[in-house]
C-alpha cells in the first residue's frame, strides 16, 4: 500500500509539472511566473537538471514513462500483458 501512495503521489507531481512546462511553452513565458511547488518524490538534482533544460514537457514526459514502467515491472500496478 505504501509504495501504491508513493507511486500516486510521484505520479500527481510529475503530471502537475507537466501541465506547468506545457503551459511555459504554449504562453512563449520566459519566467518562472508558474511556478512547480510540489517536489513530493523528486530529488533535488532532478529537479534542478529539468529547470536547466529547453525541453522539459519531453523529460517529463520520459519520467512519468519510466515510473509506470518500473512501477508495474515491480508489482506497485495491476497490469495485465496484452
């Protein structure tokens, strides 16, 4: 059940930044108005690396790829194979 909590929380903070860079990018905002406040799960090398970058909506979106993968890889979800 734990690690079900930690995958949502993770889960809910990548997609919130997600929709935060995307709203960066279709704005054209060069600031940091919108700003991430959640880090619930992140690292702060993780974080700092993605405020480095021009192409975060893509890193975010290989993240959020990566922690569903593992995540049913390792049991935290009930996914069937195809």
């Amino acid at each position: 059940r734990q690690d079900v909590d930690r995958f949502r929380e993770l889960l809910a903070t990548l997609v919130s930044w997600l929709s935060c860079s995307a709203l960066h990018e279709v704005r054209d905002l060069t600031d940091n108005r919108l700003q991430m406040l959640c880090t619930a799960g992140i690292d702060a090398s993780s974080a700092k690396h993605l405020q480095s970058t021009a192409d975060r909506c893509e890193i975010l979106l290989q993240w959020i790829q990566r922690l569903v993968v593992e995540s049913a890889a390792g049991g935290v979800l009930d996914v069937q194979p195809t």
